[in-house]
C-alpha cells in the first residue's frame, strides 16, 4: 500500500490532492480541481478510490462524491471510463487512472456512450453552460 500511496503522491499536482484514513488502506479521498480552460474550472470535486481483494488483477473503485454534471458521471457518481472496466490492465497504476479521469474524462465528454441518458451529442453547447453554473 506504500507504493500506491507513493504513485498517488507522484501524481499529486495542483490539480489533485490525497486524504488517506488511516484505518483503511485500501481507501483513499481524493480532491480533484476542475482543470484550467474547462467549463470546471474554479470546480473542487473529491472522489473516493477503493482497491478491491482482486487489485491489481482488477481495476479500482472510483466515484465522484462531489455532485458533478457530465455525460459519463451519473448521479451516484459513477464513472464512465474503459479503464475502469473492460480496458482495464494491472499494466496501469493509480496515477494513470487520475490523469485519465481528469483529463479524458472530465474534460472530453463522450456523447456517444453517455451514463446519463438524456445527454446527446446535440447538448455541447447547452452541457457547458450547465456545467459552468453547476460548478460555481
């Protein structure tokens, strides 16, 4: 659990930041900044990442506890993101699955396999606005 604690650190920039308790160390709270130049910029979410018995052999458990408005986040806060499913490999650390959530995730919204149903391709223009008064 050192190393993960290690890789998470490793990634921890301006745009990310860990909070472990100390009584599981499997579970981690994450803080995520919404990235610069985005309709979530000035946006604080946490998240919470849980490695399963399974880990690395399956991939972790991550949700956005913080309400967020994204085509591939759904009201409980489940991600949307291959990696997280079927693409996942124990090739992939922790740090990959951050980057990957901040910035293909987060940032590209995939209108094609939405989470969020009601959610289309023809909402970009309206999803931003609505992603801007979401995050203030």
């Amino acid at each position: 659990m050192i190393k993960i604690q290690e890789q998470i650190f490793f990634h921890s920039t301006s745009l990310s930041k860990l909070h472990t308790p100390p009584s599981y160390d499997r579970y981690f709270k994450i803080t995520v900044e919404g990235p610069p130049g985005t309709s979530y910029e000035g946006g604080v979410y946490n998240l919470e990442l849980f490695l399963p018995e399974n880990y690395p052999m399956e991939p972790p458990k991550v949700r956005f506890l913080t309400k967020i408005y994204h085509p591939n986040i759904d009201k409980l806060g489940r991600i949307c993101l291959d990696i997280l499913k079927d693409k996942w490999t124990p090739a992939l650390q922790i740090r990959t699955v951050l980057i990957s959530i901040q910035v293909s995730n987060v940032v590209d919204h995939n209108f094609y396999l939405p989470i969020r149903k009601f959610f289309s391709r023809h909402q970009v223009k309206s999803c931003d606005l609505i992603i801007y008064n979401y995050t203030r």
